[in-house]
C-alpha cells in the first residue's frame, strides 16, 4: 500500500490535485496549462516517478487552455516515464487538450486511461 496522501497546490493559473488510486497515482490539473508553469507540473510528476507508483495519470480534462508548452510536457513525461520504466497515461476527455492533440496529429500517439 501506497503512503502517499492527496495533495492541492495552487499555481498562477493552474491548480494540481495528486491522488493515490490503487497502483497509479492521478494528477489532475485544473485552469491553464502553459509557460509559466509547466516547469512546476514536471517536478511534481518528476517527484511522482521517484515514488513507488508504476504509473502516472495525468488528467487534463479540467484544462482551460493548454498551448504547445504544455503539448511539449507531455511528450517529456513520457519520455522521462520510458527512461524509469514507469508508465504514463492521460485522461483528456473532448476539451483543449484533445483539440491540441488532434490539431498536432498526436490525437492517438499517448496512452488514455479512465479516471
């Protein structure tokens, strides 16, 4: 079992939420995704990936507006996700995010996962 508690932390225009959810850890992030702070949203899953949990969710289904800064996160996570041996998914629902993976032809290149 997992000791890890959920968490809140507020960013300027983005909030985080982690949740433990049985082998997987959620993070869901709410309101705008971009420059200024996708620095912050990669060291909270970096410090994730340190933990026990085989695999990272991210969800961005409560995103506003994500830009290609945050489309470059994503692939980074995966990427750092591969070099750990961890997995990462995303929750992306029909907002934003799915319309920036569509529009980038990346639409079906991330794992999705129900949360």
């Amino acid at each position: 079992m997992h000791q890890y508690a959920t968490t809140e932390r507020p960013f300027p225009t983005l909030t985080t939420h982690v949740r433990p959810d049985r082998e997987r850890v959620v993070v869901a992030l709410r309101g705008e995704l971009d420059l200024a702070n996708v620095g912050d949203v990669e060291q909270e899953v970096q410090a994730l990936y340190g933990r026990d949990f085989p695999t990272v969710v991210l969800d961005l289904r409560g995103l506003s507006f994500i830009d290609s800064t945050g489309l470059r996160l994503l692939l980074r996570l995966e990427a750092l996700a591969s070099g750990e041996r961890r997995s990462f998914s995303i929750a992306d629902g029909n907002g934003p995010a799915r319309r920036l993976l569509e529009l980038t032809g990346l639409g079906n290149h991330f794992e999705t996962t129900r949360v």
